[in-house]
C-alpha cells in the first residue's frame, strides 16, 4: 500500500474517533490538492477500504491499518514520555494516547497532577507521533480500549498496569491486542521527579 493511502486511511480511522471532517484534515496537511484528495478516496472505495460516505473505513480498510494505544498521566512532558511514545508508534502506522482523568491521576500519582485532564490531552495531540489523543474513562480502562480498538497496547517502562491483565481484560471484550512493553532508555525521567528537583531548586533560590 502507497504511504499516501496509509496516511489518507489513517486519517479517516482518527477522525471516526473524534467527529472531524477527514477530508479537511487531509487538506490541512498539504501533501494533496483537493482533486487528488478526491481521486485516491475514490480508488480506496474501489478496493474496499473506504465506505461510499468516503468518511469511514470499512472492515477491510480498518484490518489494514495497525493502531497502537498508549496511555499514562502525562502531567509533565519529558524526554522519557518522546522516546516511549516514538518507539509505541514505530511498533504501528496509528498511535492513540489516553491521557489519565484527573481523578485518575490522583490515584496513580499521589498528588493532584500540575495540568488539568484537558490541558494534558492538548500537550499530548501537539507531539508529532501522535496521531490522537483521548481523556480516559473513569475506572475503567477498557472503555476506551473497546472505542479504539488496537491491534498493540504499548506499556510504558513504569506503568502499573501488568500484561496479564490488560490481556485478560481485553479477552472479556473479544478483542485481540498483543501488549508491547517498551523499555525507555531514559528510565530515571519521571513527571514526579522533576516536579520535586524543580521544586527543591526554586526553594534553593
């Protein structure tokens, strides 16, 4: 498949997902005018990719794309959170990231996160390798498992979450995800870590 259908494919899965015009997505990305936009749509819904709407996929054009979901709190961006996320993305040609509530992230964390859930989500779509993402359910993960539907769910090197579970997790939605733990070569970065050297540092002033 040629890299631009890959891309026009892609495109049209995230805006499934988020209620925007994929065609205009497309368009703002500049890499096609409006009549070639317009002709390569047309050749995916002869080969079935594409539903007659040309603003959804079908079952084969879906089962052609590989999506990736990542997830985390997100609160401080760091070198560790880039380099997780690229290697998640090198593992697919989608990648969604759920962004933790700030319920949520209270949990996990300890402490209130710096950032609100809706900042956090902005902080994440403006990273380059990510191609969308969402503010988690409330307690249950799978929630938003089930909407995005991955083929890989990536675990961080700190995640809590073990691969037994969301694997059996996943079997209870009748889905087939293959979970990827990816080791950061940055390990010792952390959101809580800077947010106490920081801290430490301005007190030091």
């Amino acid at each position: 498949m040629e890299i631009i259908e890959k891309v026009i494919l892609s495109t049209i899965y995230v805006c499934q997902i988020n209620g925007n015009d994929p065609i205009e997505i497309i368009k703002e990305k500049n890499i096609l005018s409006k009549e070639q936009i317009d002709e390569k749509i047309i050749q995916l819904i002869e080969k079935n990719l594409v539903n007659e709407d040309k603003k959804t996929l079908s079952d084969i054009g879906r089962g052609s794309l590989r999506i990736v979901l990542a997830g985390g709190v997100f609160d401080i961006i760091h070198p560790g959170h880039i380099s997780t996320l690229n290697a998640a993305k090198a593992l697919g040609d989608v990648l969604v990231v759920v962004v933790a509530t700030d319920n949520t992230a209270v949990k996990m964390k300890k402490r209130t996160p710096i950032h609100s859930q809706e900042q956090r989500q902005e902080l994440v779509n403006s990273l380059k390798m990510v191609d969308l993402c969402l503010i988690g359910q409330e307690n249950d993960i799978f929630k938003t498992v089930n909407l995005v539907k991955p083929q890989i769910i990536a675990l961080g090197y700190d995640q809590i979450h073990q691969e037994q579970f969301i694997t059996e997790g996943c079997k209870k939605i009748k889905l087939d995800a293959k979970v990827a733990r990816l080791q950061s070569p940055i390990p010792e970065s952390s959101s809580s870590k800077i947010e106490k050297e920081y801290g430490e540092s301005i007190h030091g002033i």
